[in-house]
C-alpha cells in the first residue's frame, strides 16, 4: 500500500515539497496543488515553477488540473506530459464556493451527464495516464453511485476519493458507508482520502479495508510531517529533525519573498496545524497568529522548541 501526500493549494507548494521531502520518508507520491485551467493557457509563471522538473527533483510527483473544459484539459495535459510526467490528476473535489460556481471541482459533480462528455473527449485523446480526485457527490451521498458507473467507463489509472460531499466542506465524519461500496464497485485502483491523522487511524482504516491501493493524507502530514515514515518504518518524529525542517522553510521563504509579511503569512499556515505537537499549544497558538514581525516570530518559535524538548 502506497502512501501520498495531499495537494494543500497555498502550503505545499514545491518550496514546501522540497523541505519536507528532504527531512522525511515514506511518501511514494506528492500530488501538486490545483492549476486552473483556462483557453489561454498556463496564466502564471507561478503555476508552471511549480510544477517544472527541476524544481521537483526529489519526488515523485503528480501535477493536478482543475478543470471543466475538456479541450483546455487536453492542452494542458498535453505541455505536463511533454514537461516528463507519466501522471495528471483531475480535481474533482475542490469544495470552495469561488471554484464550485464555476462548475469546477466538486461543482462539476452536480453535471453528470457533462462529466461524462469530458471524460469521453479528455480519455479519447490524451493518451497518458490520468488519475481522478473525488468527492462523493454535491449535495447528497447517493450521487456517487451513479459517478461510479461513469468513472467506470473510463481507463481511470486510480480514483482517489475523500467521502464527503462538497456541501460538507470538511465538516462531518468521512462516509466510510459509501466509501466501501466504491471500493468494491471500482474497476479501477482506490485511494482513500481523509481525516487520517496517526498511525493508529491508518491502521484502522487499512484494516477494514485491506486491498486499497493507497491512502492519501493531507492535514495529518502537516500535523506530524514524520507520519509517513512512522506509519511505514515506525520511525517517530524527532524534535532535532522537527526544528531543521522548519527552520529551512522559515530560511527558504525568507529568500524567496520581501518584507515580513508573506514570510508571516506562509509560517501562519503551516503553525495552524503543526502547533498541536506542542505543549500549551492554544496559548502559542495565538500568540503567533497575532505576530506582525519576523523578530517576534523567530521568538516564539525558539520558546515553542525549548518547551517542545522540556516536555
Ligand atoms: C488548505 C487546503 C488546500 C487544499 N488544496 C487542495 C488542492 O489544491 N487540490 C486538491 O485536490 N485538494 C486540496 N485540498 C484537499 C486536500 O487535498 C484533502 O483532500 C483534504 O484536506 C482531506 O484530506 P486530509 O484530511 O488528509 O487533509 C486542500 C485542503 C486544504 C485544507
């Protein structure tokens, strides 16, 4: 069983990739946050840094288009696969209500009949492999089973699924119901996705169901970036090698960004899951969401490691 590391559109960009790739193991897959496509073609230079090879030499990693235009699709496809990846992911579970209005991401769930017309034109003409991520419908559970018979139609090479529904956002327990009837209605590989954030939740899960082809972790990663080689070599998270790993990401956005506050505004994001490892979390929690300068941060920050090694 493989283990991949969630897209986190605005965190695990390739700056991000890199550090935690460097510092840790056991992640068989990166998959690349969503670029958005458009008849124009690639829009940012952003976009294409993130996901040229040199950039990403120290993974394997599956860049991912959002996308409800299967020609755009296809133009897209066409550049990344020339770039040198075997794989492309298509989002089909972006639940935020600028992309959904769009009929994107799990927008494009509630159009059936125009999802199937996309995928009948994206798989008659691009010929590499292509994976889905999906939710398990709009608004209502049962969706999926009729998804289910579309995606079956297609050489689909794995269907990643986080069993929730996009009016659930991140709200509500994964639908473990709905998820093991995927499992045994696919004919393509399965992906779990979703709320796994120790090892003892991969356990659970891998137990109830034994023939998964991966499982695909997001938050937990961010949580606890040692969990993948915890969950493979039992290897647990080193203080030493915690501090490392963020202080090169701290080093790197520095380099990369001017002035204190997108520096900030990176570091925010990611202590908004990686403070739970720390004692006292709340408080500090607070104290870094509130900081306006990079002096103050680096302060909290040290005081948060020396009672990181205390506890
Ligand atoms: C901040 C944030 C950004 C995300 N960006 C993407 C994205 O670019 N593409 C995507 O398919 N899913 C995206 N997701 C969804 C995650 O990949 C994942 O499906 C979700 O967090 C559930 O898995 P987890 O519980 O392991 O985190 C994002 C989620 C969050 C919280």
């Amino acid at each position: 069983m493989e283990l991949y590391f969630a897209p986190l559109e605005g965190i695990t960009g390739y700056v991000y990739r890199n550090v935690h790739a460097r510092h840790f193991s056991g992640i068989d897959k990166y998959f690349a946050p969503f670029i958005s496509t458009s008849s124009h073609g690639f829009q940012k230079r952003k976009e294409v840094r993130d996901i040229l090879p040199e950039n990403n030499e120290q993974m394997h990693l599956v860049p991912q288009l959002l996308s409800n235009c299967a020609q755009d699709f296809i133009d897209y496809g066409r550049k990344i696969y020339e770039l040198g990846y075997s794989e492309i992911n298509l989002n089909l579970g972006c639940p935020s209500r600028t992309v959904v209005s769009k009929g994107k991401g799990a927008g494009f769930l509630a159009e059936p009949e125009a999802l199937d017309r996309f995928l009948d034109q994206v798989f008659s003409q691009l010929k590499g492999k292509i994976s889905i991520k999906t939710r398990i419908g709009k608004d209502d559970p049962e969706e999926f089973f009729g998804l289910m018979e579309i995606y079956n139609k297609y050489p689909v090479s794995e269907l990643i699924i986080h069993p929730r529904t996009q009016t659930d956002y991140y709200k509500n327990k994964p639908n473990l119901k709905v998820f093991g009837e995927a499992v045994r209605h696919s004919r393509h590989p399965v992906c779990y996705n979703g709320d796994i954030c120790t090892k003892e939740e991969f356990d659970n899960l891998t137990e109830r169901f034994p023939n998964l082809q991966a499982v695909m972790i997001g938050r937990g990663f961010l949580k606890n970036p040692a969990l993948a080689q915890e969950i493979v070599m039992g290897e647990h998270l080193k203080i030493t090698v915690l501090k490392q790993y963020h202080d090169e990401l701290y080093q790197q956005y520095k380099e990369l960004f001017s002035g204190d506050k997108p520096v900030l505004f990176k570091m925010k994001e990611l202590w908004l899951y990686l403070i739970e490892y720390f004692p006292e979390y709340e408080k500090y929690g607070k104290r870094i969401k509130k900081t306006q300068r990079l002096c103050d941060y680096e302060g909290i920050a040290a005081e948060l490691f020396s009672r990181l090694r205390q506890s």
